[in-house]
C-alpha cells in the first residue's frame, strides 16, 4: 500500500507519509517551500546552530522514515505537526511569518477558550456546521459537549432518544 502523498503548499510540493496514525511531513520540503533556499542542508545545519533549542531537541522532533521518491525509497527527515510547527517557529524568512501568525493566533484563542469553554463548544459547533453536518445533528452533540453525556441531572433532556 502506498502511504506517501503529495501536498500542496504555497505551491511547493510537500511529501507526507502516514506514520503511528498519523501524517509526517518531509521537512526539507517544508524548509524548502518557506525560504527557497538553494542549499537546504545547509539551511537546516545553520537553523540548528542559530536555534540552540531545537539543535538540542532535534532528535525528539525529527524521525527518518522511508519516502517514496524518484529514485526509489529513501530514508528522509520527517516530523509530525507538532513538530513541522515548532520547525516553522525557528525560520527567519518572511514566506514563514503567515504560518507563525496563524500559529500565534490560534494559541491566544486555545487559552481563551481554556478561561471561557463556552467558546470551545461554539469553535466545534461551527466546524462541524463547515464540514456539512445539520444543526439537528449539532445541537444534540453540542448540549453533550456543554453537560457531559450524562446531561444536568442525568438526564439528556429532550434528547433522551438519540441515537449514536
């Protein structure tokens, strides 16, 4: 089975593969479309030296992982999200300032949800009203995120027969 994909970002190629469930991406890809360096060892070598913290953690957040690529399989420096996000934190290029802004603005809104959950359930409401799903299906699961399963009082109160 196949598990390398192409994404597309910023119109660079970036080469995913699933590992632990999860997807990882190459991150010399990821290095390659922010700063469009003609070197990206080098880049990445210089990065390390320049950010002492991920010099010294590189090895938790970085993982050689087989990659498909034009000459055959090959062993690639791969990171999950976490990490592709904490690499984009440490690139000085201005095609890395949207992903850290992005970044920055959805931390301040998990710390605001964190003193007012009330937002979370609203954020998840939303999303999935995006992904399709009715208002008859969100409500119910919305009064589940808002009281529990168990509803106040153990009730589920005019959801009692819903069925998952």
């Amino acid at each position: 089975m196949k598990t390398t994909k192409i994404a597309l970002f910023k119109g660079r190629k970036i080469r995913k593969t699933i590992h632990n469930n999860e997807w990882w991406f190459v991150v010399n890809d990821i290095v390659v479309a922010l700063t469009d360096t003609p070197n990206v060892k080098d880049y990445i070598r210089k990065m390390r030296i320049r950010d002492k913290e991920i010099g010294k953690g590189w090895g938790q957040i970085v993982t050689l992982l087989f990659i498909e690529t034009a000459g055959g399989k090959q062993e690639l420096n791969c990171a999950d999200t976490e990490g592709i996000f904490r690499i984009i934190q440490s690139i000085p290029s201005p095609k890395a300032e949207p992903s850290k802004r992005w970044l920055a603005k959805v931390g301040y809104e998990r710390v605001q949800e964190i003193e007012n959950p009330e937002l979370a359930t609203k954020r998840t409401r939303m999303l999935y009203k995006l992904k399709g799903y009715s208002d008859d299906w969100i409500h119910p699961v919305g009064c589940l995120l808002s009281h529990g399963v168990n509803g106040r009082n153990g009730a589920l109160k005019n959801n009692e027969n819903m069925k998952f």
